[in-house]
C-alpha cells in the first residue's frame, strides 16, 4: 500500500455478487499478502471459476483485478 489507512478488499463472482471480505480496517504501508481459502463470508465453499479482487485504497482509490479459483 503505498499509504497508512483504512483498506478494503472483497471478493466478486462474475455476476457482481460479493462473495467475501477479506480485509476491512486499517493497514499499514507497504507489500501485504492475504490468503483466500475459496470459501464466502458464510464458510460455504464456491465452485471452481473466475472471480475479481476489488481493493479500495486508503484516499478512496481503487483497483480490480481478476482471478480464478481452481479445485
């Protein structure tokens, strides 16, 4: 993160439906890693396919990145 603040990322399926937040507070500067072990917010696994990272930066910036579940 390039700085200090609250950070917000959730995970999509392809139909916009929020699947899972997996970060919601503040973090601090620099490289983060978080895990996501394919289940939603309820603990219900989700099935193979395509799902978008959204990151909402600390100033209201955001970022979208795809990626894809493999079971």
């Amino acid at each position: 993160l390039p700085e200090p603040g609250d950070t917000r990322f959730e995970i999509y399926d392809v139909r916009g439906r929020l699947v899972r937040t997996l970060v919601d507070g503040t973090l601090g500067v620099g490289p983060h890693q978080v895990p996501w072990d394919g289940r939603d917010d309820r603990g219900l696994s989700q099935a193979s396919g395509v799902y978008f990272g959204k990151l909402t930066l600390p100033g209201g910036g955001e970022k979208v990145g795809k990626m894809a579940l493999i079971r």
